[in-house]
C-alpha cells in the first residue's frame, strides 16, 4: 500500500508500514509541538527530524501538523506562522524566501 500511496495511486491507510510512518510523525510533531520557546536549538532538531528537508534560516512557528512529515521541504529563509496543517501524502515543496501566514 505504501507504493501505491507514493506513486498517487489510491491506498488504505492501514497497513502496517504507514501506520508506523504515521506514528513516528505523531511523537515528533508532539516533541516540536510542545518544545519550549527557551529551547530553540531543541525545536530546531525536532523539525529537522520530522520534515524531509529544511533549509538554512527557516523559521517554523508551533503547533505544526503533517500526516507523514518526510515527504515536506522548506527551503531556506522561509518562515511558517502558527498552525500550519501539511498533509504530505503527496510531496510539498515550499521553496526559497516564502512566507506562510497563520491557519494555513
């Protein structure tokens, strides 16, 4: 299922690799999610364990949902606001110097 799921092709959810992709993305978002503002270089390391790829100098404001986390890229210099929702079932690409409003 989880070759089905990244060529788009439809899938269930629930089998038992997804489900452990979805789990892991779960623990790091709550690690990033509940990381305290005196402790950037901690928030950094858990967005950077969670997206597949972040680039220099790009700032993401908690809480932060995905689906699977890896299949996300920000490029550098960008800036996220608060509750962004990234449902990475198919990849996201966020490139250089983009900024995010809240909610989004």
């Amino acid at each position: 299922m989880k070759d089905r799921m990244l060529a788009g092709e439809p899938y269930l959810a629930d089998e038992p690799e997804i489900l452990a992709d979805l789990d892991r993305a779960a623990r790091l978002m709550e690690r990033f999610n509940s990381s305290p503002a005196s402790d950037p270089a901690g928030r950094l390391a858990a967005l950077r364990d969670l997206l597949g790829g972040l680039g220099e100098d790009t700032w993401v404001r908690p809480p932060l949902y995905v689906d699977y986390g890896t299949r996300i890229t920000i490029g550098p210099r960008s800036f996220v606001n608060f509750n962004a929702v990234l449902l990475d079932v198919a990849p996201i690409t966020i490139g250089a110097d983009v900024q995010i409003g809240p909610n989004v």
